[in-house]
C-alpha cells in the first residue's frame, strides 16, 4: 500500500468556549494548513468528524458548510458519524482516500461543539449512541456502564478506589502542564477518592468533561509531500485498524475486556508490522478512568489486571517506558467527542516531531498510537504513526 503521511496539525483549546462550531473547526483548520504550507493548494476532498452536530449547535450539513467556509470549494465535501470515535473514523476515510490514490491532498477536521445546550440536553444527547432497546429504555447512561465496568473489574482484579484514583490524578499532572487542555489543575487522590459520586464507584473527577474544540490534519501522499518539500516533518500512517462489538453490552462477552479495541489493534499492529511494545506513546480513550486500564490491557500495553501497576511504578508517566496520554487524555485535555480521534493523532504528530510542550514531551519517540472509542466500547479505532 502507498506511503500516506500526516504534514499539518492544528487544534484549538479544549472547555466551554464563545465560538460558534465553524468558527472553532476554522481556526484548528487555518493552523493545520498553515503548519502543512498549503494555505495556497486546491484539496481533493474535506473529510468532518462530529458526533451530533445537528442536536448540539441546530447547524446540519456541515461538511459542506466548511468547505464553503475555508474556500475548499470544489473539493468534495464528507461528514463521518461512529459517535465519540467520528474524529478518527474521519482519519481513516482520509487515510483510504490517498492510499486509494483517489485524492492526494485531503483536510481531516474533527469537531464538536457541546456546550451550546444545558448539561442534562447534552446527556440525552450522547446517550442516543447506546442501545436504546436494552440499556437507555430503563434509564442507563455511559457513567452507569463505566460503573459497571470498574465494578466488575475490582470484583476480579481487586482494584481498589485508592488506586483507581490514580489514574485521574496523573491525568489531571499532564493536564496541568498542556496550554490547550479544559482542565489544568492537578488534582490528589483523596479528592478524586472524596468528590461526588456519578454512579458508584465512578466519582466526578473520574469522569470526563463535556466540552467544545477541534482539531485538523492535512494528510498527503508521498508525491505530494516531495513537492511541497516536507519530508522532513511529514510523519507516516503505518497501520490503521477498525472493529465493532455488539451494541448493548449485555450481549458482549466480557465487562472487562472490549473486544472491538482487541480487534482494532490486531488489525493495525498486522498492518504495521509491529508489536505494542514497539510503541513509544500513546493517546487512549479515557473518557472514564476505568477505561484507561482496560484499554492499556486490550491494546497489549499491559498484562491483563495489571495496567494499574504501570502507573503505579512509573512506567506509564511523561518519562516512563510507555507514556500514556501525556496530554491529560480525554479526562483532563478534555472530550468534545468529534475532535477527540483528530486531536489524538495531533498529539501523537507534535510527540514524533519533539515538538509537543517540553515538560510533556516524550524522549525521542519513534512510533505513537492512538485509540478512540465509538459508542460505549463498540466501535473503535486504532492507529500508528511513525516519524520513518
């Protein structure tokens, strides 16, 4: 398959934010374009990540909007819906359009904007991703299935409330640090251990933050790149995989364990022809804290039942063996759930330039991962980038 490289990133800060969606999902657009030098090139095509735009801001059509906004006209012009993972199912249609050689300059814009509707609207919003014969109909949310999961995973793994907590507060360490993060106040255990229950054992600070943003990858082919004369920061898609799972959860064979991300990631590591201790970082789907570990132990990061101790020795940290979200993952960075797959990937793009903040930023990273979850753990994806 054709080499297919990312050469342009740009993302706007993640929380509560005055600007309308075009407005956000233009500026991460005009940063990715600028950064990629191709402010002046005419696009093959336009692909948008975003969840319910419809519902959230009342603006449809959005993908055509943007191009109309941006000057992209003619280009064709797509939107990509798989819920919270819209972003890099976004990605990875851009990604088979070049690979195809049916476009060889494609615009990649994740974006939501979620806080133009009260917090309970915005609730009954994402809960339409889930089942709603078997889990919405008799009043489940996402927090209820996440406290399920981390429930059932202490009965089996003996995780404790004290040790779960660790996972928000070096998330909350990382957050602090990044400038576009919603949430940049570090946090301690007996706070996250103290603060409200959503839905037990699941408190406030182990969950993630509605919010507003976007994020913007320009990706091009390898003949694109020699003339734009970018080889130099052009940073290479080297596997991409997808998978689904049943939709309820009561029909999955496991609460611990997502089989759609064990797919997904067979499906990119075979791609790549890697293994996951060949990973240098990584930017996975926390949207609970729970979710961290079971998507560390799904991807291969980490023994089954024993992600905890990666954070617990060190190994997960900022300067550990294998970063996990240096960014303050989707719990601090913050989760505007069709941004969130595109702003991964420019993370994992800045950490393989060395160009991300300098107290987040990895030693001399190789490879980097991201992992982002569709629905409630039933559609996700997995992808590498290398810098070779």
């Amino acid at each position: 398959m054709p080499d297919v490289n990312v050469i342009g990133v740009g993302m706007t800060p993640f929380g509560v934010l005055e600007e309308g969606i075009t407005d956000l999902a233009t500026q991460a657009a005009f940063e990715a374009l600028e950064d990629s030098q191709t402010l002046e090139y005419p696009f093959d095509r336009i692909i948008v990540g975003s969840q319910n735009p419809d519902e959230f801001t009342g603006k449809g059509h959005l993908s055509t909007l943007l191009a109309d906004r941006l000057g992209l006209v003619p280009a064709g012009a797509t939107r990509v819906e798989t819920g919270p993972s819209s972003g890099s199912s976004a990605f990875e249609t851009g990604y088979a359009m070049v690979a195809s050689g049916l476009a060889e300059l494609v615009l990649v814009i994740g974006v939501e904007k979620m806080s133009a509707v009260k917090r309970g609207i915005a609730s009954k919003i994402l809960a339409k991703m889930m089942s709603y014969d078997n889990e919405t109909r008799y009043g489940a949310t996402p927090a209820a299935l996440g406290a399920m999961v981390a429930r059932r995973y202490m009965h089996d793994y003996g995780l404790t409330r004290d040790e779960l907590s660790l996972v928000p507060v070096k998330a909350h360490r990382n957050g602090a640090k990044n400038p576009l993060a919603h949430f940049q106040k570090e946090v301690t255990v007996e706070k996250v251990s103290s603060s409200r229950i959503i839905a037990d054992p699941l408190t406030l600070y182990d969950s993630c933050p509605t919010s507003d943003g976007a994020a913007a990858a320009v990706i091009a082919s390898d003949s694109m790149v020699r003339q734009l004369g970018l080889k130099d920061q052009a940073i290479r898609v080297i596997g991409i995989g997808h998978g689904t799972d049943y939709h309820a959860v009561q029909h999955r064979l496991s609460l611990t364990s997502f089989y759609a991300t064990i797919h997904a990631a067979n499906l990119a590591f075979t791609m790549a022809g890697i293994e996951p201790e060949n990973v240098d970082v990584c930017e996975i789907h926390d949207a609970f804290s729970i979710l961290e570990l079971v998507n560390m132990e799904d991807l291969g990061l980490a023994d089954r039942g024993a992600a905890i101790d990666s954070i617990k020795n060190g190994t997960s940290e900022v300067g550990g063996a294998m970063p996990v979200n240096p960014s303050g993952g989707l719990k601090a960075r913050g989760h505007p759930t069709g941004a969130t797959g595109i702003a991964q990937i420019r993370d994992v793009v800045l950490q393989l330039r060395g160009l991300y903040p300098t107290s987040l930023q990895v030693d001399d990273p190789e490879i980097g991962l991201t992992h982002n979850i569709g629905g409630f753990g039933n559609n996700m994806l997995v992808t590498l980038l290398s810098k070779n």
